[in-house]
C-alpha cells in the first residue's frame, strides 16, 4: 500500500512519531518485569515508528510539500489504527492538558488514518 501525505500530514505524523518513541524506555521497564511479551510488542511499535521516520524523513522541517509511505497493506492499516488510538488519547487528553499544537496534529493524524483504514489516501 502507497500512503500519500501533503506537508501538513507529515509534520502531525512526525510530531507523533516522535511523542510515541519517547516511551521506549518502556521496552526495557516491561522485559526488567518479566513481561516479556508486552516489551516485545512495544519493541515491534517503536520499529515501525523508526521505519515511518525512514519513509518520511528525520528532520523536523524537510522541504518536500507530498511524502510517499509504502508498506504492506496489514502493516499500514496496524500502524494507522495504532496511531488513531495515540491520537485519540492526546485529544480526550488535551482538553484541558496539552497545547493546541498537540491536538492539532492529533486531528490530522486521526483524519488522514482513518481515511487509510477506510480505503482512501491509498495509491
């Protein structure tokens, strides 16, 4: 499956990308507690996180305005169901916690994901 993002898109899904992978110390806290099927699973997210970074870029403000992602049709509709469920938890959140720009991208990730498991987005 080929993802297309315009520029927008790509910023809200790099921001959240880069919220999710600040958790990877949970990797390490869940094998420490013997949990290690719920390590396993985290390590395996924060892998696609590093592989979308592959695909869309490191910076934080490259210069392209459309980015392309190609995955495998399951592991694009895992990927965007995991980040409506990130999104989702920063809007209901945010509310009264975290700052406009957060919910922003939220809302844009959550759109642009829920138009991939539906089918649109998708060359």
């Amino acid at each position: 499956m080929i993802l297309k993002l315009d520029g927008d898109q790509r910023e809200s899904l790099y921001n959240l990308v880069l919220t999710d992978l600040s958790g990877i110390g949970d990797v390490t806290l869940n094998m420490d507690a013997g949990r290690i099927s719920e390590g396993r699973q985290l390590g395996r997210q924060f892998a696609q996180d590093v592989a979308l970074l592959e695909q869309i870029g490191w910076e934080l403000n490259p210069e392209l305005e459309s980015y392309e992602i190609e995955l495998p049709d399951a592991e694009a509709l895992a990927i965007c169901r995991r980040f409506c469920q990130l999104a989702a938890s920063i809007v209901s959140d945010g509310m009264a916690q975290r700052a406009d720009r957060a919910l922003d991208d939220a809302y844009r990730v959550a759109d642009f994901c829920n138009s991939v498991i539906k089918g649109q987005d998708v060359v």
